[in-house]
C-alpha cells in the first residue's frame, strides 16, 4: 500500500508506521483516555474500578467457591485445589465458574463484591458462618495452604523461604506479563525500546530462577510448595514456549536448571488437571470450562 499526500512523495505503510514509531512523544500535562486503546486484550482495560453492571454470581454446591480463567494467575489456583485433593484434602472440593474477561464478566457487581480490583481468579470461602472473600492469587495460595496445613513448610526457615520467592512472583511476573508479554506479543505496534528493555528484565528473572534451581530441586527447598506453585504457571508457560511464543526469542535453552524442575512439575497429575479448569482455548481435550466435580476432568 502506498500513502500520497500533496505535499511530499508517496511513502509506503511501512515507512509511515516507523515514522511512527520514531516520533518523540510529548505526554499532556493531564492525561485523558484515548476514545479506543489498541492491543490485544484493550477492552478490560479503564482508568476507574467498580462495577459496570448488576449481575449475581452463580454458587455451587462446594464450600469453596473459585471465579476464574485459565491465565497463569488463574491456574495457579486450580492447580493448588487439585493439589489439595491429591493430599486427600475433601474440604478442597471447589465449584469453578468460568469469567470471561473479554467479556467484562470481571466487572459484574457480584465479582466485585468479592475482588474490588476485578482481576481473577477470586475465591469465596463459604465453610465460614461469615463467608471469606479471597482475592489476588497468591493470597489465594497462601490462605488456602494455611487452611489445610499443606504446601508451606511449618519451621519458621522453611516458611519465610517459601514466601520469598511466593512475593518474589508476585513482584517479577508483572514485568514478565504487562512489560514483556504485552510488548512483545499484544501490543498494536512492536516498539524496540520496551521490547528490549523488557526482554533484558525477563532473561534476568529467568538467571535468577535457574540460579536458584541449581542450588535446589524446588524454589524453597527440597520441598514442594506454594512457592513452586505460584511461579511455574508463569515461567514454565515461557520456557515450554505455551505463552508469547517467546522462548526462541528469549534463548530459554540457556537456563537449564529452570528447564529440569518445569519439565518436573509438568508431569505432576494435579497440574495437568488444574491448567484444564476454566480453560476454553487450545485442544479440546484440555478445556473444562467449569468444574463443579472431580468427574468433569476425567476427559
């Protein structure tokens, strides 16, 4: 496609894009949201929280009560619940209701009740005369290990180490998620600068992870924890090339300490099971959009 204009030659699209993207931005001194953002995912994006239409939420049968998708924040709760019931645990019997957040499910007055900040997954904990609202995941993961005395180590060394590295994913993967992932893969425009300048954060994270798992079979120990639990949805979803489409790019071949315990917990039954709930993309076969029994896994 060509661009004519009558004051200068033709230019191609290409050539108009890295003009684009080569032109200096000056921020306003109020920032206003633009009528429509671009990239992938833009609609549940906006500048202010509360809800944005009534709507109860459906309740199951199951004390625990899991609003989700099957994101890496989302699976990490899934996968701690089938963890549970691998143990044993049956209190650990969970309803899990599909949110669509392309839809804005996220936004409904009832899932804002329970999350104000209408991000999943949001857990409900109603064995309670009072019921419990849980929201952001890993204080998912760490009220529910504390409920059922599984997955966090009871010596007070064991226990700091695992919420560590528990806080360290909370703090890093929002710059391997909304810094890299969004660059590089949602973004409407590939920019050099942030994709390099996120690039270089996520290779670090990745250095810090192996350097760990060469010292350590699990991120806190010789143990499997809530720990593990929190970080490989995000960072073995990268290495094993299931998000961004990055691994390449990222040389994840580098880091084989991080490669040896993802390839480990990959195998685990309770982490096949828990990426399939809430799931409604790739083979069919791995989507169980909700899960109200432990039968509707059994695909």
């Amino acid at each position: 496609m060509v661009i004519r204009n009558t004051t200068g030659p033709a230019i191609t699209l290409e050539q108009a894009r890295l003009l684009m993207t080569q032109t200096p931005y000056t921020p306003p001194k109020v920032w206003q949201q633009e009528t429509k953002a671009g990239g992938t995912f833009a609609s549940i994006n906006r500048p202010v929280a509360g809800p944005t239409h009534d709507k109860v939420l459906p309740v199951g049968k199951h004390p625990l009560q899991l609003y989700s998708l099957a994101t890496p924040n989302g699976v990490k709760v899934t996968i701690m619940l089938e963890e549970l019931l691998a143990l044993g645990h049956s209190g650990a019997e969970y309803d899990a209701w599909l949110i669509r957040i392309s839809e804005g499910d996220q936004f409904s007055s009832g899932f804002v009740e329970i999350n104000p900040n209408s991000k999943i997954p949001a857990l409900l904990d109603r064995s309670h005369e009072t019921p419990v609202r849980v929201f952001e995941s890993g204080s998912i993961l760490l009220y529910l290990a504390e409920k059922f005395s599984s997955f966090l180590p009871a010596d007070p060394a064991g226990r700091t180490e695992t919420l560590n590295w528990l806080f360290w994913q909370m703090g890093a993967a929002p710059y391997l998620g909304g810094g890299f992932g969004h660059f590089y893969a949602y973004a409407p425009e590939k920019l050099e600068y942030p994709i390099n300048r996120f690039a270089m954060e996520a290779k670090r994270q990745l250095d810090v992870l192996n350097r760990r798992l060469g010292e350590h079979r699990y991120l806190a120990g010789d143990t499997y924890t809530i720990a593990d639990i929190a970080v490989w949805p995000w960072y073995g979803a990268l290495v094993r090339n299931k998000v961004y489409s990055a691994a390449e790019f990222l040389s994840v071949h580098e880091y084989p300490n991080l490669i040896r315990w993802t390839e480990e917990i990959a195998t685990r039954p309770a982490v096949i099971k828990g990426q399939k709930v809430n799931r409604t993309w790739g083979e069919e076969a791995d989507q169980v959009p909700e899960r109200h029994q432990a039968s509707d896994l059994d695909k």
